[in-house]
C-alpha cells in the first residue's frame, strides 16, 4: 500500500523534508491551505525531489463561506454547480486549468459530502466525471470524490447504490473521504470501519483504484481490503476528515497544540509527560519504535534523559508520524488476502498487550489510546473476511 | 380450454403434426409436459406453457437461448403457439431427458450426495457461464428447473427464456407488481423488481440456495411454509448462513455456496464464468 502526505496546515516545509528522506512520493495539495500560486511552486518542488502531486478540490461544502476556499477561481458560484451546465463547465474548466498548471499526475473530480446516499447526490459526482471527459480529460486519469458524512458511512440499506454507482463511472478509481462518527480521533464504531472496508473492497474488485484521504494510522487496516494509497498529514484535521472545516469562515486552525509522540507498534500517541512517566516505571523502551522501523525523528526520547527536558517538539513529532506511517504503509499489504490480514491480527494483539500492561501503570494515550479501538478493528476484519474474504483471497494478486 | 388445466392430446396432436404418441407426463400452473415422438427427432417432450403476455417475444427468446447450444441445455428443436381458444399457448419441442428433476431428488431424500452436489454445480454453472457469454440470464434456476440423469452422468438446466415471460400466479395480490419469481430461490433484486439490476448474478443467487438446500437439506427461505411473500419476506431480511458440511478439504465449496448466495449482488462472484473458475480450482 502506497502512502500520501495530506496537505493542511504548515506542511510545506514537512512536505519537501519527508518526500526528499523518502526520495519520493505524493502529497495531496489542499486549496484550504494553499493559494494557487502556492500549489504551483510546491508541485514543482515535490517533483523535482522525486514526488507528485494531486489536487484534492474539497469541493464537500459548496455553500461555504470559508475565506481561503472561496477565492479560488474554481470555486462555484452556484451550490448546487452540478446542476448548472454552464456553471459546472466553468467550475471543471477552471480545476483543469489549475491541475495542469501544478502537474498533478492524476485528477481528483469534485463532488460534494454526502449525508445520506441518494442517486441524485450520487449524480452529482459522475456530473463532474462527464465534465471532465467532455474536456478531453481520460477517465483512466480521474479519481472521483466519494466524501461521505458519517451515517452515511454507516447505513447499509444504499451500499450496493453506492457500488453500482462507482463501478458505473468512468475513472481510474475514488478519492475516498469519510467523516469520522462522533467526532472520535480513533474509531471505536465498528460499523463504520466495517462499511468503509466494504467500500474499498468493492470498488477494487470492480478494477477501480481507492485513494483513502484525511486518514490517521487506524486507515492500516485499509489495506486488509486492497486500498491502494491511504493519505495523512500532520493536525487531527487532516488525519480526519472534518466536513465542519470545510464550510466554516476562517476557523481557528489550532486551538490545542500539545505535542504527541507516535508509538507505531502500539498504534497510540503519548504526551509527553506519559513518557516520563514510563521511564520512571523502567518501561520507557516499551513506547519505543521498534526495529525494524525507523524513528530516528523520535530518537532523541530515548537517549537516556527525561523526555520532557528534550528537545522534540511538534515538527518533530510530525515528522516522526508521518514516517513511521510511511513505513507501516509499505508493509501493510502481504502476498496474499489471508496474510495481510494475519499481519494487522498480530499488530493488533500485539499492541493490545503492551497497551494493557502501561495501563496497569496509567500510561495511556488519553484520547490517542488504541485500546478502545482494538475491537472495532478486529470486527471489521473479521466481517470483511466473511463477506469478501474468499473473493478477496483468489483475487488478491489482480488486485 | 382452462389454463388450469393440460390440454388433451388429441388437440395436441392436431396442432402440432411432427408429433404422435403424444402422453401427459407432468405438470400444473403454467407448465404442462407431454412425451411423444417426433417424426425426425424421435422420443421428444413436448412443453406447453399458459399465461404468459407476449408469444412472439418469448419465441425470440428462446431462439436466442438455441444459440447456447450447450450440452447442459435440453435441445430445442421446435417452437409455436396454439391459438384459437380462450388464451394462448406456447409450446416446444426438446430433447427427451431420461431421469428426474432435483426437486425430486431432494422431495424424496433430502440431502444430495457429495457426487451429485458435484455434477449439479459443474454442469449449471458451465451453462451459466455460457449463457452469460450471450448476455442471458435465466432467471428461475431452482431445483425444479434442473433435470439430472438417470445414472448421474450429466445433468440440465430447463426452461431457458421461459420464465421472464410468465405471470407466475402464485404470487399473492400484495406482490402481483412484482416480475416473475420463485419465491425462496429468486434473488432481492429480482424480489424488488430492480430489472436493470438483473444480471447473471441473480442466477447465482439462485444457484446458491439451491446448492444449500443440496448440502444441508433444507432451504431457510421456503422451510415451513409455502406462502410466496413470506419467503420472499425471509429472502429480503437475511443471508443464508454459510454451509456447515464441508465436501472438499479446504472448505472452500462452502465459501463458494456462501458467497453466490450473499443478497447483495455485488458480494457475489462478479461473473458466471468467475464462479464456474473458482468451482474447477476447488480440489477433492
């Protein structure tokens, strides 16, 4: 499985480092963040270091009076722009424009959030796709948005609406977002992740590619069900896709800026005084990154001193993330169907044990914590592999 | 003439001269069997169906299905219409098949052998994946539809083209909008009437649950009762729970039933041919 750097906000500079440490790979632009001009000069930058860019339109909340959104030539002047046949060919010819002008290597089609799937809503998406093609854009170049409200994630009574529909459309694949229920970080609704691996898994099998978008580490899973990229960045609100902050004006970007250090082999992230915590319990090394991994970003936690006293602020604390997300990413998938999901099994008890012996000691991530979210994994694997695992498993190596 | 009722011989025979010799085998509702012999093709069965709307289009139809010329598909070799009375008939010609159908099987012992399970999901399987190559769906593939052999070696799937253009009445009044269906066999599309939906997918469903009712016995959807809309209820509500008897080492015959039976389509094995390949690779 391939991973992609989520663009929010202060990732330029986190953007050029990673893509240069990892001589290559792909970063979604965000035009919430960035001004054209911005995501040209970027662009150029990331392909010069080995990368490519896509342009994720975040066309979800057409309405929106959000500042930065608005200005962009392509932004709708219409909500329902879709429905406008001059309007939706302006919209398009201008996103067009602008993709051509960053490179990007693969064009992300527009369609607003979802709140409960309809045929009409649906429409809205293939709007965009026809657009495109009429403007001479291929649709094996395309990925269709697929941003999804949480409910709608969850309802199964329209999954096979939903199927039908992106088999249906012309393109390459989806760029799949999906609220998260609750609001939660972590997913603790099984459904949920269930459904958004039946979505993935579906739309695979049909031949199409799945971007996964706004992802935090519990997206690993995605590749159990065949995802081919899974994207994240550095704040919550571009590891979750937040549907609010795409409509509201001018939203305060950060209101809490704690800094969180990522123990992948646990799947949770500490503050860092829970770390000096485990090391006056002796069980520092426990929150380590493990080897194979590499977490030199982090290393400084471990060299001996109280971690609090170090210097391992936010930036690296992305960094780190991120890496360390890059690398999970890379090995996620196995040969085949049966061993990938055997991995993320192991994974799973693996940090389950650990997680339950620092709780013994209240070492936890707080809201960070993986321990709640273990069972909503696992009973997504396992209906996956009920539902989709037989076909999964003899199609694995077309996948 | 009653649509009730098997028309006589006698009328049979003046309608359709190739024949003689004609006898009633079986039948009620909308079909009625007859064997004779047929001037060229010797021993034939000769098919009469009643209540159906549009003669001419079901003629087509069957004609395209000629087109599958499989060894799983009784050969058809004439087809016409008798009119002249209250309704019209269709009728047809085919190969006559010594044996019995699978409802018969399954009437009279329950549960199939693992050899007949075999031939059944070999033979049904190749026939859909070649009407699948035609772009036809069969749409009524259920026990009653699939004649095996007298000595096993081979089995066949009936009433091709037939079933789409009959207005089955054993659908209740509050399912009268509905498409023709067996109700405990057809899919939820084709419950729901979603005919754009229907594909060979709908024929593996069918397909499915028979092959359930071959290893365990029982069909969940029409065990108990014989009301047409609460099969079709019991179809819609729930999946049929994947087989507990195992015919192959790695189980994977039962992944295979389980899937084809999965009430959302687009679980199932995407292609007749696909599921016919996952069936040839399934060892002892």
């Amino acid at each position: 499985m391939q991973f992609a750097l989520q663009f929010g906000h202060g990732m330029m500079k986190h953007s050029r480092v990673l893509v240069r440490e990892w001589g290559g790979g792909s970063v979604i632009l965000s035009p919430r963040d960035l001004s054209a001009e911005q995501m040209v000069k970027l662009s150029a930058d990331i392909t010069d270091l080995g990368g490519f860019a896509l342009l994720d339109p975040q066309l979800y909340v057409p309405d929106c009076d959000h500042a930065r959104l608005t200005a962009h030539s392509f932004w709708p002047q219409i909500p329902e722009y879709w429905r406008d046949p001059a309007e939706l060919a302006r919209v398009m010819g201008e996103l067009v424009r602008l993709n051509s002008d960053v490179g990007t290597s693969q064009f992300i089609a527009p369609a607003p959030l979802i709140s409960a799937i309809t045929e009409d809503l649906l429409q809205a998406a293939n709007a965009s796709v026809e657009e495109l093609a009429r403007l001479g854009v291929r649709g094996d170049k395309v990925l269709a948005t697929v941003a999804l409200a949480s409910d709608a994630v969850r309802n199964e009574d329209h999954a096979e609406l939903l199927s039908d529909a992106i088999e249906s459309w012309d393109v390459a694949g989806i760029y799949l977002v999906a609220e998260h229920p609750s609001s939660e970080y972590l997913v603790t609704d099984p459904m949920w992740l269930a459904r958004i691996l039946d979505i993935v898994a579906g739309a695979r099998l049909t031949g199409k590619q799945v971007v996964i978008g706004y992802c935090t580490h519990q997206m690993l899973i995605a590749a159990a069900a065949g995802a081919n990229t899974i994207a994240s960045g550095t704040w919550m609100n571009v590891r979750s896709f937040p549907p609010k902050k795409f409509a509201e004006r001018d939203e305060e970007e950060i209101s809490r800026r704690a800094t969180w250090y990522y123990a992948p082999h646990l799947l949770s992230e500490y503050k860092k005084g829970y770390l000096d915590i485990a090391r006056n319990h002796s069980k520092l090394s426990a929150l380590q990154t493990p080897a194979p991994l590499d977490g030199r970003f982090a290393a400084v936690l471990f060299s001996g001193a109280q971690p609090t006293t170090v210097d391992f602020g936010e930036s690296d604390a992305f960094r780190h993330y991120l890496h360390c997300l890059w690398q999970q990413t890379a090995t996620a998938r196995q040969n085949t169907f049966r061993e990938t999901v055997q991995q993320h099994e192991q994974l799973l008890n693996a940090a389950e044990a650990t997680l339950r012996d620092l709780h013994k000691l209240y070492i936890v991530g707080q809201g960070r914590d993986f321990l709640d979210s273990l069972d909503a994994n696992r009973a997504a694997l396992a209906l996956l592999t009920s539902t989709r695992g037989p076909i999964l498993e003899r199609e694995w190596s077309s996948l | 003439m009653a649509a009730a009722h098997a028309l006589a011989p006698a009328l049979l025979a003046a309608q359709i001269p190739a024949l003689s010799n004609i006898t009633f085998v079986t039948g009620g509702g909308q079909k009625f069997v007859y064997r004779a012999d047929h001037a060229t093709h010797g021993p034939v069965a000769l098919k009469v169906f009643s209540d159906f709307a549009d003669p001419q289009r079901t003629q087509r139809e069957i004609e395209a299905v000629k087109s599958i010329a499989c060894a799983h598909v009784p050969t058809i070799y004439e087809t016409g219409v008798i009119t002249g009375g209250p309704k019209p008939y269709l009728w047809l010609v085919e190969e006559w098949l010594a044996g019995d159908t699978l409802r018969s099987r399954l009437d009279a012992g329950g549960a199939q052998s693992d050899a007949v399970i075999h031939l059944v999901a070999r033979d049904v399987l190749f026939v859909l994946s070649e009407a699948e190559k035609r772009r036809i769906v069969h749409r009524d593939v259920k026990p009653e539809n699939i004649f095996l052999a007298t000595n096993n070696s081979k089995c066949w799937l009936l009433d091709f083209g037939i079933a789409r253009h009959l207005d089955l009445t054993t659908i209740t009044a509050a399912g009268a909008g509905l498409g023709p269906l067996s109700p405990g066999y057809a899919p939820p599309e084709q419950i729901q009437n979603y005919k754009d939906k229907l594909d060979c997918r709908a024929d593996l469903f069918a397909l499915g649950v028979t092959l359930y009712e071959c290893l365990m016995g029982v069909n969940p959807y029409t065990d108990g009762t014989v009301d047409p809309g609460e099969r079709m209820r019991r179809t819609l509500a729930r999946d049929l729970p994947r087989p507990t008897r195992e015919i192959d080492a790695g189980g994977q015959f039962g992944d295979l039933v389980h899937t084809m039976s999965w009430r959302r389509p687009s679980l199932r094995p995407r292609t007749a041919a696909k599921a016919y390949e996952w069936l040839r690779s399934i060892g002892p």
